[in-house]
C-alpha cells in the first residue's frame, strides 16, 4: 500500500521554493494515496527560536497547507509534537545510527557553518527525527524538494539497519523520495546559485507565501538577471543560473515545461518576461494567502482540525511504537 509522508518546519514564513518544491506537489498526491502532511514542529527548534512566534507560525504552516489545498479530512494533518511517538521513535532509532552517518549530513555542516562546537545536539540529530518521522507511519513516498534528498537517503539507511538489528525483514519499508516538478530546487533571486531559503539574510531573495501583489511584483522586478534576452531552446539557459531559475518558476507555476515557457518567451528582454511572471506568481499566490487569513481569523476552528488530525495520527503511531518496543525488547503494560 502508498503510504505518502511529508512535513515542513514552522520556521519562519513558507516561500515559492517549499511551495514548488513540495507543498504543489503534496496537492496533487493527496488524491492517490492515503497521506500524512505534518507540521514539524520540533524540528524548528533546532535553531534559536521565540516561543511566541513559534506557537503562531505552526498555526501559520498549517493554515498554508489548507489554503494550498490539501484536504484535512481526506488526509491527516497534524503537528508533530502533539504525537509522542515521533520523539519516542526518534531515540530508538538513535540508538542504531553510527556517527559517522550522521557527519556527512551536508545540511548539518552547512547549518552550523564554522560555529560546530556551539550548534546544538538536536541540529546534529536532525536527520534522526526526520526518519523517525516517516518510519513511525511506515511511509513508503516522501514528496520532498531536492535538498531532502540525502536525509531521505539516510531515513532508508536506517530502516534497513533496524530491520536487520532485530531480522525483521521488511518491517520499517525503505521510503523512496518523490522529488517532482519543474522546480525541484527554486533558487534565490538574488543569486541563482543558492538555495531560495527562509533563512537568507535577504528578504529579496525569496517570495513569501503570505507577500502582498506590490510585494511580489517589486521582488520580481529586482531578481538578479543577465543582460541577454531568454533563449528560445532550455540549452541557451546552461551557464545562465538566475535566468533558468525565472524559467524554472514560471514553467512550475503554469505547470508547464522550460521548452514551452521559452518557446512563448524566448528573444525578449527579461523586463516583459518578468512583468507576465509576476502577474502568474500574484495569479497563483493571491488565493493562497487570503485563505490563510480567513483561516487563521477562526483559531478554535484550525486547532480542532489540527487536534483531530493528531488523534488520527496519534492511533497509527501508537499500533507502530508497541511493534516497535515489543522488537527492541521493551516492557509495556
Ligand atoms: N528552495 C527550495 N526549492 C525546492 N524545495 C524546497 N524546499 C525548501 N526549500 C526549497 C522543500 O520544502 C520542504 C519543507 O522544507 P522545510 O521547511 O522543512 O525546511 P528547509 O528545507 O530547511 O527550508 P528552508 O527554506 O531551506 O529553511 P532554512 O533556511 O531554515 O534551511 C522540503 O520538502 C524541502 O525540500
């Protein structure tokens, strides 16, 4: 059976690339397969963090995927921290994760930066979680962007390590990664070799879900470009980084391919292209944001939902924790 898992950390505002990247893709799914779409909650506090703004940004993360359209009935939705049995999960997998796994998380290094000794234990860990995550569904796909992709690869090590530990064949299954779309990897507009982030130092570099129409547009008029107008075949787009990441936008936000953004586009200057990509980005994005507000208008409404959506979650994990510590040799009463 698909079992779809998927989360994003309520870390700051989603932008364009979680969007592209994930979020579009998660819509699309829903439709085929029972999924669990998760605020990961815990996860952002693995970074400094302001208890106020975390509480309101899990509420803000959930509201994006209504608003974007994922279905909380149909599917579970639920914040990661009202299930104990991810950070349950999380230290038995732990317990069968060599170190030396863990040192080549390139987002880890990347993270701490030349800060290692201070970054916090839970940083390091991260990726241990995330597998907990999506073992403690049995999840078999996980639509994630292509930065996940290496904690996906480790999440897959695990289960295998653990079914081997205790010569349970096929007990966790091995989650395959879904990286889909047009833009796997949206870049920042502000240099086309970075990762749009919601920790760029630079509000410039990314579009935030909840930015207004002026917002979006100004942001897109000053995306970093070159002065040669678009190609008219993807080829002409290699060594040109920020234009294939306009492109890149464009063909996801139409759902469309790069050939045909540029067979439209291809010869003109990027002040026309950038003017239709921000009346598509405001076209697309607007909806969004106005149904996030009226849901986060109705908070007793978003918390049932959300409560409910852990109660789902919460059965399911709980059948797999008692599996889980019936193998590992635990008692439970
Ligand atoms: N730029 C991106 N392009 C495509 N997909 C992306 N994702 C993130 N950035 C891009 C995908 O969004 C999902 C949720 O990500 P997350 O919130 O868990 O955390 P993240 O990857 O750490 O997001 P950021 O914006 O990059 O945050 P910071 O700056 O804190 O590191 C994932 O599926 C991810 O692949």
């Amino acid at each position: 059976m698909t079992l779809i898992f998927s989360g994003m950390q309520p870390t700051r505002q989603l932008h364009l690339g979680n969007y592209l990247g994930a979020l579009k893709n998660w819509v699309k799914l829903q439709h085929d397969a029972q999924a669990i779409f998760c605020v990961v909650d815990m996860h952002a506090m693995t970074i400094a963090h302001d208890p106020e703004t975390l509480r309101s940004n899990i509420r803000e993360v959930a509201a994006a995927y209504i608003a974007a359209g994922i279905d909380p009935e149909k599917n579970i939705l639920f914040n990661q921290s009202a299930v104990p049995g991810h950070a349950e999960l999380n230290w038995i997998l732990t317990c069968h994760t060599p170190l030396g796994w863990l040192n080549r998380m390139t987002q880890f290094k990347e993270k701490a930066g030349k800060q290692k000794d201070n970054a916090v234990l839970g940083l390091y860990a991260y990726p241990v979680l995330m597998a907990a995550d999506i073992l403690l569904y049995k999840a078999t796909h996980v639509p994630v962007g292509e930065d996940q992709k290496q904690h996906l690869e480790l999440a897959r090590d695990i289960a295998g390590a653990f079914n081997r530990y205790y010569k349970a064949d096929d007990f966790f299954p091995l989650p395959e990664p879904q990286i889909l779309g047009e833009a796997t990897r949206v870049m920042s507009l502000r240099d086309g070799t970075k990762k749009m982030s919601k920790s760029d130092e630079s509000e410039y570099s990314r579009i935030n879900l909840t930015d207004d129409a002026d917002t979006i547009a100004l942001k897109i008029r000053k995306a970093k470009t070159d002065p040669e107008p678009l190609p008219s075949a993807a080829e002409g787009l290699e060594g040109r980084p920020e234009a294939a990441n306009l492109v890149t936008i464009y063909a996801a936000l139409s759902d469309t391919t790069k050939a045909a953004v540029l067979s439209e586009f291809g010869g003109q200057q990027f002040s026309a292209f950038k003017g239709a990509l921000a009346d598509l980005a405001v076209a697309r994005l607007a909806p969004i944001a106005g149904e996030m507000n009226r849901l986060l208008g109705d908070r007793a409404e978003l918390d049932r939902l959300l409560k409910r959506g852990a109660e789902r979650a919460g059965e399911i994990a709980g059948r797999t924790m008692n599996e889980v510590k019936d193998l590992v040799g635990l008692v439970r009463f």
